[in-house]
C-alpha cells in the first residue's frame, strides 16, 4: 500500500486568485498563474513568484513577487531561462504574451533599512538569503548542508542576508489562435528543451511551431479537428506529441512536419476515452531514451468514472502498460530525471506519486484539494540556475487548484536491506532449515 502524506506535508501559500499553471523558476522559486477572468468580478489576474526552503523539518515558501497582468487571466504558461534572464511566455486569450524576468540580488543590511541591489547571471544557493544562518555562526555551503564557524566574516554575514528579486517585464505578444466561428483560446504553450522552438495549441486545433525567443510563426500542422488540450517536446527535441478532444494522441516529426505515428490502445469494453495530458519522461538522465506518459478519461459517463495513467512504446506508438484509478485524471508530471510520475485527479483533488518504469503507486494524498487539481510540478534534482533544496525526501511535488492553494506533497526516503544483509539472511535460513530437516530425520 502507497504511504499516505506526512503531516508536514500540505499547504505551502494561498493567493487570492484561482491557479491553473505552476513551474519552477529557478531551483527554488516556484511560480504559479491564474486568475478570475475579464469579468468584474473583483478577482485578480496574474502570477507570483515563491521562495521555497526547507527548515529541517518541512518545506516552507514566501512570497517574493506579485505581478498583475490587468483584465487578461494566465491559463498556461512556459519559462525558459537563459543567461542574465528567464522568458515568460503565457498563454492569454488568444494570445501568447512574453515577458522577461530578470533576477537580481538585493542585500538587506542587518537593522539598516538600506538596500544594494545587484544583478545576476543565474540565481544561486549562495546567493539566496539563509534563514537564521545569521544568528546562528552557522555557514551555508552550496551541497546545502551546514557546518558550524564561530569565525563568520562579515562578507559571510553580508551573503547570508542577499536575497534573490526579480523584476517581470512586458515583452512581444503574438496571436496564437484563429478559431473563426467561436472564442479562439490558447490551451497550451511548451518551449523545447534546446530552448530553440516554442509550440502552441488552441480551440483551432492547429498545432503551430515558432522560433524561440523570435516568436516567428516556422509551420502550422493541421493536426487536429478538434481543440488541443496539451503538447510536449521529446527530450532530444525531434518530436512533439499532441493530443486533443478529437479522442487521438499523435506524434509529430519536427524535421519533416508530418505525422510519425499515432497512439493506439484497446479501451476497456470498446467505450470511447479522450486523452487529457501528455508528458515525456527521459529514462537514466539520458535525452536519446525516454518514455511517454498520458493520462486518459471516459467520455460521457456519469458518477465514479476510472481513469487511466499511461506509459507507451516511442517508436510506434502501442501502449507498454497502464494503471486504473478510480476517477477521472486532470493533471499529469514527471521529474526531471525521469524516475517519478505525479497525477492529480477531477473531483476528490487528490494527488499521487508512482515510479515511472513501472507504474507503481508509492505515495497517496487523498483530498489534496477541496476542487480538482489543475497544474502538477516536481522540485528539480539537476538545474543549471542553482543547486536543488536539500531535504530528507526522495521526491516532492507541487500542486494547485482552483481552490487558490499551492501545497507540496513528499515522499520519504524509502528504506532498503543492503544486498550483502540479504546474503548473509539467506545463508542462515538455509543454515537454519538444513539443520531442521537433519533433526527431524528429512
């Protein structure tokens, strides 16, 4: 059975908007989006930023920025960090606004109400303010451990209190999506992992590639005849897999633009499934071998409805395995290094961890939101901005809802008998039942 959440675990911030995206920043700042629409509903519109640490105990997150983004409501977005800066690209409307979000540091003198800030080429642990660390004469080292130094600098102390800002700036905005006879709407927008292309799907049902960070329209594949809900680049950036309410999932060849083959699988008695999300997992931190992962619902039915999580074959499409869940799925993850997939669920709000060779559920937290979970993030283990959070979990994953709350939920280390334990138990029982079967005459 699937450990169920630690008491520590839960809710991390609450905003005053409903969240339908989250990402992380940098390695350890969290940024979610939502918000309540063009309607006068008194309901805010735009992202925050978190800074997420954790104590010794638990994980805690304070806010470090609010950006409003007027009468436009933030319904999916993709970062991309590159250099001196983060590009933002969220999906509003019809339309695909950029913004650039550039760090910096600023210095916060102990009883001083004067600031010094300073920009940076990339967030780091060390440039990170260290909780505590000042009072304590305790010294911050990179792996995220600490050791104590009675003999602190003030330069050391000087560190301990910078703190990573960031200031979001209004860039180019393009149209996205042309849906002629309703509301045209942009559901999903991913950048590659070579930073070089940007996808976008909407209500048209056309799939568009775009040059990155130029946003100039490169091809437009008529790839479904109906809305895309989700798109996702293959680590090694040669494919790109689409998936909408037409009921189909296909894989697109990014060099040739044309069809390299579609997802097939026998639904359970012949009833008829949509495909909801869809994200590529790598397998051993290696981008040529990876794995592919849906999540997947019935149509049409009313009351408890099972939904599935799947894993599928790369090459041709046919479905590896899949495990049932007794309700349908809203929101799909999976880690950086490929070992963990996260899902979270349409009506209970729950959320659980599985590992992602076999789909084995390792950690269940039921009723994670009081609505369905609309965005799922797993904590880096490997980010080039910076060093991951030191804790004593195995993996952690964010998640949000329209319920306004970003919560995190981790799973404990989980524990093993040494291979020389097993051995040497082994020998002994053998031992032990040899001498038994000679006592007893067998």
């Amino acid at each position: 059975m699937a450990p169920t959440r630690r008491p520590s675990d839960g809710l991390l911030a609450r905003v005053n908007f409903p969240l339908y995206a989250v990402d992380m920043l940098t390695s350890r700042h969290i940024l979610v989006a939502g918000g309540g629409g063009s309607s006068k509903t008194g309901v805010a519109n735009g992202f925050e930023i978190y800074e997420l640490y954790h104590n010794g105990s638990h994980f805690c997150a304070e806010e470090v920025l609010r950006h409003e983004t007027g009468a436009n409501v933030v319904m999916n977005f993709a970062v991309r960090n590159s250099g001196r800066r983060a590009y933002l690209c969220a999906g509003q409307e019809a339309h695909c606004q950029m913004y650039f979000v550039q760090p910096r540091l600023e210095s916060e003198n102990d009883g001083s109400q004067e600031k010094k800030s300073t920009p940076v080429e990339r967030p780091h642990e060390n440039g990170v303010r260290q909780r505590g660390a000042a009072h304590s004469g305790v010294e911050a080292l990179p792996n995220g451990h600490n050791r104590n130094n009675n003999a602190t600098t003030a330069a050391d102390i000087l560190k301990q209190f910078q703190r990573l800002h960031f200031d979001i700036q209004a860039a180019d905005v393009v149209q996205t999506d042309f849906l002629s006879n309703a509301e045209p709407l942009q559901r999903v927008v991913r950048i590659s992992g070579n930073g070089r292309l940007m996808a976008t799907g909407g209500t048209d049902g056309q799939l568009r590639i775009w040059t990155f960070p130029q946003m100039q329209l490169s091809s437009t594949l008529p790839a479904h005849n109906k809305e895309i809900d989700d798109l996702d680049f293959s680590p090694d950036c040669k494919y790109i897999v689409s998936i909408s309410k037409d009921a189909q999932g296909v894989v697109w060849d990014l060099n040739t633009g044309k069809m390299h083959h579609k997802l097939q699988w026998q639904t359970p008695e012949g009833a008829k499934y949509l495909f909801k999300r869809c994200r590529y997992g790598t397998v051993e931190a290696h981008k040529d071998n990876y794995r592919l992962f849906t999540i997947a619902n019935p149509l049409g039915k009313v009351g408890k409805q099972r939904g599935f999580l799947q894993q599928w074959d790369c090459t041709n499409g046919q479905l590896r395995t899949a495990v049932p869940i007794d309700e349908s799925l809203a929101s799909l993850a999976v880690r950086d290094d490929g070992r963990f997939v996260a899902v979270g669920t349409m009506f209970s709000g729950s959320v659980s961890i599985y590992i992602a060779f076999s789909l084995q559920r390792v950690l269940h937290v039921p009723h994670a939101h009081s609505m369905f979970v609309t965005g799922l993030q797993f904590l880096p283990i490997t980010n080039e901005e910076g060093p991951p959070i030191s804790s004593d979990t195995e993996a952690a994953v964010l998640s949000i809802s329209v319920d306004n709350k970003v919560c995190i939920h981790s799973l404990p280390q989980r524990r093993t008998i040494p291979a020389w334990l097993a051995i040497v138990f082994m020998i002994v029982m053998i031992f032990v039942v040899f001498v038994l079967c000679s006592y007893i005459g067998i």
